[in-house]
C-alpha cells in the first residue's frame, strides 16, 4: 500500500468526534472517505507495507477520534480474515466494496480471542447442513454492524470442531439487537446479534482450524490495538502540552518518551515481525494501554475543571481511554498470557 493523504479524512474525524462519540452520527462516511482514496487498501498490496500504512492510519485517527480509528480496525480485520483465508473469484466484488468502505466489517471473534488455545466455549454453534452448515447462538458484541455488514465469527461444530465463517447481517435468520448504550464509541454500529439457523455455503467458511487462524491473524490485531492507544496517547499529550509547567513537566517528559518508545517498537514490528517471541505483542499492547492512561489522566490533571465538563475534548478521551482495557484480547487476558510465557 502506497502512502496517501488521509488529512482530509483526520479533518472530518475531528470535526465529527463528540457526534461519533455520543451516537449523534456514525463511522460510515469516514470509512467512506478512507476508501476513496485508497486508504483501506488495493488488490496486490505488500502486506507487510499494507500492515505498516494500517498501523500508522489507524494512529494518526485514533489521535482526533478513537471511535473512528476502532472501526477502522475492524474493517480492516476483516480485510485481514479474507486475505489469509482468500474467498473464492465470486467474492472478489465484495473484497472491493469493503477496500472502499461501501460495506463495513464487523469481527466478533472475541469468545475465541479470550482463549489463544481456540478451544473456548463458543456462544455460537454450527451444525453440517449438506455441504454447508447452519449457525445458532448469539453474537454478545460487535461493532460496525451497518446495513448488510459482513460478520465474521467462530462456531463450533460436532466432535469438537471450530470454524471460522463469515455472514452477511441481513442474512435470512440474523436478527440484531438494539444497539448496546455504551460510555462512549457510539457511533459505532455496536450490537448483538441472535441467529437462527443461518445457512452459510462452502465458500464462506474462513477456516476449520479456529486455532491457526488466530494465530496468524493475532499480530496484525494487536499491533493495530497498540496503534488505537498510541493515537489517544497522542491526543492527551498534546492537549496536556498547552497547560503543563513547573512540577509536573518532568512527569509530562517521562509519559511522552513511553509514548516515543512503544510507538518505535509498534512500528517496528509491523515492519518485521520476525523473533517476536511468546507474549512479545501482549507485552507491548499492554504498555501501549499503560501510555494512554498515563497521557490522558496527565491530561485531565493539567487541564483542572475544563476539562470535566461533557462536550470537551478531554472528557471525551477519558471515555475513550475506559474503552481500550476491554477490546478483546482484554487488559486481564493480556496479563494472564504475559504471566505464562
């Protein structure tokens, strides 16, 4: 992916953020806008620059309005699920019209990703159907779930199979809830999903080894995560640097440099990911929520009062900031994985 001006795209985030944010409009003309100009990728991309380009979109996003970059992550895992499990020709239109944003992406992989092992409780079961399958059970979460969106879930099957399937949300037997009322990211598209004998076909089925296909899709997700609290962190850093002085400047000095460092890393191992070790990427996302949290509570600390009235920018990043421990894998999950690697 070459480089493209995204700057009108980050203007109309920032225009937008409290109304994304609080549900009064939603991500769509954002994703919309990414993908006229090529932002959300081209048949025949480099991954690896393709993942560097994403890493650096997704925090230059985040940095004006995290609920934009959130859905931007979640088109493009999606785009990631069909690049590494590749769809048949007769899905190639619908490859495009993710790139260009005219339909989104929602994952809803998280019962999966709460266990790397693949071998969780799944809410979602399928059952053979001739050479297909049929999928009951609910989807608890995901996010951009617009119009006919594309869904990606995990499912289990008899004699403990796992699949990995992809369904569209106007699909016959797909039924969304109301959307979740959430702290803040609701412009989101952010909802259940109950489904009742959803009949999927050969082609739409990712992959039947649930374990794999996290694991090969698992650094791209995480880099991307850290990109999200890299891009607040920013933000926070930035406002905090307009008010901070005296006492507090060594503390501002020390937050921006492990700002500095998890994004050299970040954009490290996006470029190379070769000898990440066990828990690496975990490590790393970790100290990229740490960094947020430093940045935005520095923030609220230098801005006093202001900043706690609703509508303000800063009090918008501290609800952003209470969203990233829980995007899946979630803080405790992180820690549990770094404790045993």
């Amino acid at each position: 992916m070459s480089a493209v001006d995204v700057s009108g795209v980050q203007e109309h985030a920032a225009a937008g953020a409290e109304d994304v944010d609080v549900g009064r409009a939603d991500v769509r003309p954002a994703l919309r806008r990414l993908g006229a100009v090529g932002a959300l990728g081209a048949e025949g991309d480099d991954p690896t620059r393709a993942l560097v380009s994403s890493v650096r979109l997704v925090r230059q996003v985040a940095a004006v309005s995290l609920a934009t970059a959130f859905s931007i992550w979640s088109q493009r895992m999606v785009l990631e699920y069909l690049r590494f499990c590749p769809p048949p020709e007769s899905a190639a239109a619908l490859v495009r019209q993710l790139r260009a944003g005219e339909v989104t992406g929602a994952t809803a992989l998280a019962p999966a990703v709460a266990d790397p092992t693949g071998r969780g409780e799944l809410p979602v079961s399928a059952r053979p159907d001739g050479d297909g399958w049929r999928l009951s059970g609910t989807v608890g979460w995901a996010s951009n779930l617009f119009d006919d969106a594309v869904v990606v879930v995990p499912a289990r099957a008899p004699d403990e199979g796992r699949l990995v399937v992809r369904f569209r949300r106007t699909d016959d037997g797909v039924t969304p809830t109301e959307p979740h009322r959430l702290f803040g990211l609701n412009g989101t598209g952010t909802a259940g999903l109950h489904l009742d004998d959803v009949r999927v076909s050969p082609e739409q089925v990712l992959s039947e080894d649930l374990t794999s296909f996290i694991a090969m899709c698992r650094p791209t997700k995480l880099l991307l995560q850290t990109s999200l609290a890299v891009g607040l962190a920013d933000a926070a850093l930035a406002a905090a640097a307009r008010h901070v002085g005296g006492v507090l400047r060594t503390e501002y000095d020390d937050v921006a440099a492990a700002r500095d460092d998890v994004g050299r890393r970040m954009d490290d191992l996006a470029a190379d990911r070769v000898g990440v070790g066990p828990g690496g990427l975990a490590r790393l996302r970790l100290a990229g929520l740490e960094v947020a949290a430093d940045a935005v509570r520095l923030e609220t600390a230098v801005t006093g009062a202001g900043g706690y009235r609703a509508g303000t920018a800063t009090a918008r990043r501290v609800r952003e900031a209470a969203f990233l421990p829980v995007q899946a894998p979630t803080y405790a999950q992180l820690r549990r994985e770094v404790a045993s690697s």
